[in-house]
C-alpha cells in the first residue's frame, strides 16, 4: 500500500532536475527568441535608413546624364552657385491626350534646376520645358534624396596652360562638375559622397 | 480523451526543434544584416570607382600620357575600406585614331566576403600625336 502510494507522488510531479532542466531551456528559447526578434528590428531599421545612400547614388546618375546632355543655348543660360545649378538640356516632357492621361515622354529643350531645400532638408530637382524656361519659370521641385545636411558643387574649366582650374564664371558652361553630399547615415555618422562629373565637350 | 500530458522526452524534442527553428531564423537576421553592410560598401566603392574614372579622365588630357598606373586607396564610407587602384589606357581600334581605352580597376576587401575587384572602362578622345589644345 505504503508503496503504492509513493508510486503514485512519483508519477504526479516532476523532479526538482526536470524543473530546472526545463526552466533553462526555457530561459535559452526565450533569449533566443529575443535577440531574434532585435535583430529583425535592426533590419527592419537599417534597410529604411539605408536608402539615403542609395538616394544620393541616384541623384548623381541624374545628375551626370542632365550635364552630358547639357547644351550651350543663347535664349537659356547656365547659372552655377557653390550650392545650386541650373542649365539647358535635354529633357523628357510627358506629352498626353486631352483627357490629361500620358502617352509619349518626348524629348526637347529644357532648363533643369538641382539645389538644396532647406525646408524639407533634401536636394531637389526641377525641370522646366521649352515654354517655361523661356519665361524664366521653374516647375514643381521634386527631392531626389534626404536627409541632406548639405550640397556644394565646384566648376572646373581648362585654363590656358591646359590644366583644370576652378572657373569663376557663374555663367559660362564648365568642362567639369565636382559634386559633395555631406549627410548623416544610418549610425549617425557623418559622411561625404563625392563624384565628378565631366562634360563631354573635351572628353 | 485521454488525460495523458506530454512526456518529458517529447517537451525536449519539441524544445530541440524550437530552438534549431530560432537559431536558423537568427542566423537568417545575421546574414541579412551583414549582407547589407557588404551592400553599402559596395555602393560606396561604385561611387569612389565613377569619381575615380572622371578623375582619370581628366588627369589623362592633363598629364598626357603620363597617367599614374598604380596607387593604394582609401574609400570614404563607413569603416575602412582600403584596396588598390589600377588605371590603363590603350588605343581603342585603329578605325577610331585619337580614342583611347580607359581602363580603372579597384581591388578592395569586402567585408568576410573577401577580396573583389570592380572594372570600368571610358572611352576618352585623346589624341596623342597632337601635343596642345
């Protein structure tokens, strides 16, 4: 009877090793699941702040094609300042139906505009058509990439003695453009992309 | 039905295969992570590479043709990101007379995923016979 009953206990509870076991392990899922669950977070995170970088990459390859496709034109002048630029180029104006739906992009002559928006803290592009820029208008900004602490542009023309100079003229066509992106990137460090773009008038 | 809870045995191979379940998704977070650092120097190191073709390209009309082959780097971005720079030029066919091949290659590290080496090549008009502007 007596070892009945022991049997019983024994079978009904279990062993202060089995609890123990049981509460480590339990310990181990929960720490793992934790830094699982932070590390999600960290991704999560880094690839929404990463797209800065990616945003300033994309603002210089628009950049760069809008220069290559610079032109010099009397009615429409070129106008570069340490923090914005503008110039005639080719542009891509959306031409539609009357119902205002876009059919064909087509290409023509037109003056964009990039610089710094102090306001929404990012750079920003603007281009106006043919008929716009004549009458000295920009259209509607649109950001390429923030947040942006700051921009700055050089220009670079060749000088008589054949080597790169900076140019003074704030009007004249350079041969080259030298662009800076200070921003703070995802750690919060300060970082600096640089890239020169060459005109191809000599290239 | 039956009464009968789960046995000792079964709570740890259901623990077993939680925690090899947990472990495959923390590692899939470890790879990611890591994966977009290799993604973010290598976006840096594209930049530094089109920067250091139009830098070429115009120490090519400058220097004529003394062009600097090799020189060791440094890649603005986060982290260190040190390699080499190796640049080359060669006449691009003889139909074309004065364009010249521009050849840049950056040899860098890319976190553990090891040595990688990034190509690119511009097409300049350089005339050598023609010895000013």
């Amino acid at each position: 009877m007596k070892t009945k009953h022991l049997f019983r206990l024994r079978r009904s509870a279990f062993t202060l090793a089995e609890v123990l076991f049981v509460s480590m392990m339990i310990a181990v899922v929960s720490l793992s699941l934790y830094r699982a669950l932070s590390i999600g977070i960290q991704v999560w995170e880094r690839s929404r702040s990463f797209s800065v970088e990616e945003d300033i990459m994309i603002f210089f390859d628009k950049l760069s094609m809008d220069l290559r496709n610079a032109l010099q034109f009397s009615q429409l002048d070129f106008y570069g300042t340490a923090s914005e630029i503008s110039f005639p180029t080719i542009i891509a104006v959306p031409m539609g139906s009357s119902s205002g739906e876009v059919l064909i992009y087509a290409d023509q002559i037109g003056q964009v505009s990039y610089g710094l928006d102090a306001r929404q803290q990012g750079i920003v592009r603007s281009q106006a058509n043919y008929g716009q820029a004549l009458e000295r208008e920009k259209g509607a900004a649109r950001v390429l990439a923030a947040p942006v602490e700051s921009l700055r542009f050089e220009y670079l023309s060749r000088g008589m003695t054949g080597t790169f100079e900076r140019q003074l003229d704030r009007n004249a066509l350079p041969d080259t453009v030298k662009v800076s992106v200070y921003f703070k990137n995802s750690q919060g460090q300060r970082q600096t992309m640089t890239r020169q773009i060459n005109l191809p008038l000599y290239f | 039905m039956s009464r009968r809870g789960f046995t000792f045995f079964e709570m740890m191979v259901t623990m077993v295969i939680l925690a090899v379940g947990l472990i495959g998704v923390y590692r899939a977070f470890g790879v990611s992570i890591q994966y977009q650092k290799v993604l973010q120097r290598r976006l840096y190191i594209l930049n530094y590479l089109s920067d250091a073709v139009a830098a070429a390209e115009s120490e090519l009309l400058v220097a004529r043709p003394n062009l600097t082959a090799q020189s060791r780097i440094a890649v603005p971005g986060p982290g260190a990101i040190s390699g080499r720079i190796e640049r080359s030029i060669e006449s691009f066919q003889e139909a074309y007379q004065g364009v010249t091949a521009l050849h840049v290659t950056l040899d860098v590290s890319l976190l553990n995923r090891g040595p990688a080496s990034f190509h690119r090549t511009s097409l300049v008009y350089y005339d050598e016979n023609k010895t000013s502007l």
